[in-house]
C-alpha cells in the first residue's frame, strides 16, 4: 500500500444506501463515533454528493435505485472514488441473480475499492477509505501535471 503524501484537506465522504440490510451502515457509523473516529484522521461525511470526494455504498442495488446511483456519482467533483462496502454490494451477496436487482455496483458505477465481509469490521471500512484517498491522491497529481 502505498503512503499519503499530505492533509492538504480533510476528506469528505458522502453514504448511499440501497437496499442494504443496515449492517454495514451501523458499521460505517461506528466508524465515525469516538472508539475509532475517523474524523481524526480527517475522514467527514457530508450530506452532498457535491461536496463529496469518496462515495460509500452498501447493499445490492435495486433496478429503481440504479440510475439514482448513476446521477449521485455524476454530481462528484472530480477527482473522485467509489468504495463498496459488503458483499451485497460486492458480489451481490443472498440476492445475486435476483430479478429486481440490478447486479454488482461495479456493472453501474466505476470502483475504486472493495470492502468485503457481512458486514465488514470498522477497522476494515477506515483501511478501505485510506486507499481510496491515495487513488485520489494519485489522480490529483495527475491532474496538476496537465495543467504544468
């Protein structure tokens, strides 16, 4: 893994739930309260996916919920990152190949990174984040160098 190079902000996190069974949102939150607090690593989450640099989802996505999904990541700034969060989300979990789900989040919206487990612990969601911060470390470089 590789090594953050500067704060230079906090990173603000924006949640999308759909169709998960609350297991991995009660994991998010718990990431967020004082046993693990990952506002002190400057990890926020907003109400906007305007002002949102990573994307959170949980649970297999719904046919109705896919295109919402779809406009939530194309109000992102860029540079921006998509982390998955379980294995619904993941693989599609118990509800794979379902009729009313719309498949994998990865086959709606680009992925940065895959957090698996039912749910995954908050220490794994915390390590997810991190990654998905040196993805988007990685990407404003690249963005800085074309504008030189």
């Amino acid at each position: 893994m590789g090594k953050l190079t500067s704060f230079k902000r906090s990173l603000w996190v924006f949640h999308a739930s759909g169709g998960s069974c609350n297991a991995c949102d009660i994991e998010i939150i718990a990431a967020l309260t004082p046993r693990y607090d990952a506002e002190r690593f400057g990890i926020k989450l907003v109400g906007s996916p305007r002002h949102a640099d990573v994307l959170l989802v949980t649970g297999a996505i719904p046919r109705d919920f896919a295109d919402k999904l779809r406009r939530i990541y194309e109000q992102m700034p860029d540079p921006k990152a998509v982390v998955v969060i379980g294995n619904c989300g993941t693989t599609g979990g118990v509800f794979y190949d379902s009729y009313n789900i719309a498949g994998p989040i990865d086959e709606i919206i680009p992925v940065d990174v895959y957090i698996p487990g039912c749910p995954p612990r908050p220490e794994a969601i915390i390590d997810g984040i991190v990654k998905a911060w040196l993805k988007i470390e990685k990407l404003e470089k690249e963005l800085e160098g074309k504008k030189e």
